[in-house]
C-alpha cells in the first residue's frame, strides 16, 4: 500500500503522524511524508521519505501575525488573522499534496489543511484520512475551553467554532476544487465525512474524554495517544538531545518538577518566575528553555532537546503549555500537570486534566505562584496516577491507527 502523509503545524503535529509512518513503513508499506521546511531533516532522520510541504512553521509561530494578530481582542482582526494561518504556504501545499497523491493509495493529514487534502484526494479518486489530536469536531460532551458548560450550551460554541472556521476556508476550498474540476463543498469538513462514512482517527486517549466515544461511534475512532517507538523518538533527537543527563539529575535527590513550553514563544520573565516560584518553596526543578535561568543550586537548566518519555517518569510533576504531545507524555508518566496555556487546544487539555483531578491550569498571562499548588497535592499526585494507568498502551494506539489507515485505503 502507498501512503502519504501531508502534515503541517510544529513538531508536535509531526511527531505522532511520525509513529503510524514509521510502523506502516516496517510493515513493508510504501510511505512518503511531507512537512514544513524547518522539520524535513527532523523527520528525515527517522528514514522516512521526507519532502518540503510548507514555509517554516517556527518562523510563522514567531511572526506578528500569531503573536498579537491571532490574539487580538478585536474578532475582525482574529478571523483575518486565522484566515492568514490557514493560507499559510498554500500554494506550495497543494502542489505537493497534489503530487503526493498521483503516487497513492491514501493522503493522511494531521488537523491542518483538511479540506485542502480533502480535495485534493477525491481528485485524484483516493481516499483522504486525518488524524485528529484533539476533539475538533461539534460535540456536547467537551468543553470548548477551560471554563465548564451545561451540555447545550458546549454543543452550541462547538457549532459556532466549526461554523466559524468553514466560513474562514470556505472562499479558498470553492477555488481549488474548481481549479480541480470538482464540484463546491456543501457545509463543513466533518459533517460532509460523516455523511460519506470516512473514518477520522482520534489520536488521544478516550480516559480523558469520557463519553466522547459512544457519542461520535465507530467513525471517530479514539485510538488513544500516538507515540513513536524508542528507536524512531532517538532518531527524531538524533543525537542532539540531553535526555540522559536529565535522566541521571533527576535521579540523584528529590523528584524535581520539569518546566517547559515546547516550541511556545514566551518570555523570559515568564519561565523564570514559574522556575524561580517552585524553587522558592523547595522544590528542585528542571527548567527546559532557551531563556537564561537563574543560577540555582537545586536547578537544572536545559536547552537541548529532551525524551520525555525517559525523563518524566522521574519527576513529580511538569508546568508545561497544554501541547497535545507534552500533555499525552505527563499523563502517561502519571504525574500531575500544570497547565499554562497561551491558545487552540491547550485549555481545554487543560480542562481535561482539571475533570480528572490530575491537574489544572491558566491562561499563561494569567498564570500566578497559586497555580502551581496541586504539584504538591497528594489528592492529584494520585489521581495522576491512577490517570495513566487507564492510558491505552502507545503501541497498541499505533497498531490500531495502521488498521484503520490500510482499510479505509483497500476500501
């Protein structure tokens, strides 16, 4: 079978689309990937055929455009700010997803650029698939945000959201399927794949969205989170990583409590308060920035990359972003998170870790030293635990997304 994968975004978009590549590619499948400029040596080094698909997301996630433009107060200037985002690198995109799909059987995205792949596939007379790393579609049992909702009232911001979105591609999907002949779309990408029968994989775990699977069924599939084996996560550091240094801190006293924000953009002064905060009462802490830290005696401070998979099973607990990836990692070491988010899907992981009792958050301007008080509340120390072990083993997620993939492309 010959897949493609078109995936946009920063790593942690990558990264678990890496984890199905990798395993269908052992199982003797034939398989492309396509990624932002700035991750294609990344992927490649897990031996995967790797191609440019975008301009450089870091550069984008760095630009005025997401920094103040996206976040403004004004709802014009945020709806013409995420329009930008969704034509970010559009043309180069659909001349490689249209490439990539004359040579196969299936395109895969992540929650990026759907509808552009949607099209582009049907084309092409392939079937599209996409992997979800988040709720994205209306629903009544999830909230949109962090705040908690009566069921109708999330039913409607969901309906509003999607409504929302299809209204900002709308102009940009009845081009390109005019330019490929097809007819325009009628309504949303998700209620025209529902109509049709298609499969969308829900790469995170159902424990922590309870009821969201008998509400969607069999077509929204929760297969839980997807993560590359031991040797393809080496590969992805390549080398370049201080995960056994970490490992070996950590180790050596107290469990310290991991600080990190991934490809985030924040302030000095934000990291530094949170790190200085925890250290104030105590605590050793692992402080994973570019930003200059405080020199501490009961402080690591790292700037290369990091396995969390190694290095958060040995802490007691992380103040992180709300990142699918980094959410789906804490859980799984089964130690409480702190969520400071900044925007999209961070709160309502967020919230998801709140309903559970694992965990809490704030909006990262917001975010004050009290946020940070369940990191020692035995109460969520063991409803964390008890969180990751009801988490679907990584392996049998993987397995189960490849299933899915290779009977949707035979069917």
């Amino acid at each position: 079978m010959r897949v493609s994968f078109t995936v946009h975004g920063s790593r942690g978009d990558i990264q678990p689309a890496v984890a199905v590549g990798a395993e269908l590619a052992r199982r003797g499948h034939e398989v492309r990937f396509a990624v932002p400029e700035d991750l294609v040596e990344l992927t490649a080094a897990t031996g995967l055929d790797t191609r440019v698909l975008a301009p450089s997301t870091g550069e984008l996630l760095a630009s005025p455009l997401v920094k103040q433009r996206l976040k403004s107060k004004n709802p014009k200037v945020r709806l013409a700010a995420l329009r930008e985002v969704a034509d970010h690198g559009r043309a180069t995109s659909e001349q490689v997803m249209s490439e990539l799909a004359d040579v196969s059987d299936i395109l895969v995205t992540g929650p990026l650029a759907q509808d552009r792949a949607d099209a582009i596939a049907e084309s092409r007379g392939i079937p599209f698939a996409p992997l979800h790393y988040c709720p994205l579609r209306p629903n009544a049992g999830v909230d949109v945000g962090y705040r908690s909702n009566p069921r109708p009232v999330s039913r409607a911001l969901w309906w509003l959201a999607d409504q929302t979105y299809w209204m900002t591609t709308r102009s940009a999907d009845r081009r390109l399927r005019s330019e490929l002949d097809l007819p325009p779309a009628k309504g949303p990408l998700g209620s025209r794949l529902r109509r049709q029968g298609r499969p969308e994989v829900q790469a995170y775990d159902a424990a922590l969205f309870p009821g969201l699977e008998s509400d969607w069924g069999p077509q929204r599939p929760l297969v839980g989170f997807l993560l590359p084996d031991k040797d393809t996560r080496a590969a992805l550091l390549n080398g370049d990583d201080a995960t056994s240094h970490a490992v070996e801190w950590a180790t050596a006293g107290e469990e310290p409590v991991y600080v990190g924000f991934g490809s985030m953009k924040i302030t000095a002064e934000q990291i530094g308060g949170i790190v200085t905060t925890l250290l104030d009462r105590g605590l050793r802490v692992i402080g994973h920035t570019d930003h200059e830290l405080p020199r501490r005696e009961r402080l690591l401070h790292l700037d290369q990359p990091v396995d969390h998979e190694a290095l958060l099973p040995r802490c007691r607990g992380a103040v992180h972003h709300g990142g699918a990836g980094t959410t789906a990692a804490a859980t799984r070491a089964g130690i409480p998170s702190v969520i400071a988010w900044l925007s999209a899907d961070q709160p309502m992981w967020a919230a998801a870790l709140r309903r559970a009792g694992a965990g809490s958050g704030n909006k990262l301007a917001r975010f004050g030293p009290s946020d940070l008080d369940p990191l020692t509340d035995p109460a969520v120390a063991a409803a964390a635990a008890r969180l990751g072990r009801e988490l679907t083993p990584p392996a049998d997620a993987v397995d189960r997304a490849c299933e899915i993939l290779l009977d949707a492309a035979s069917r």
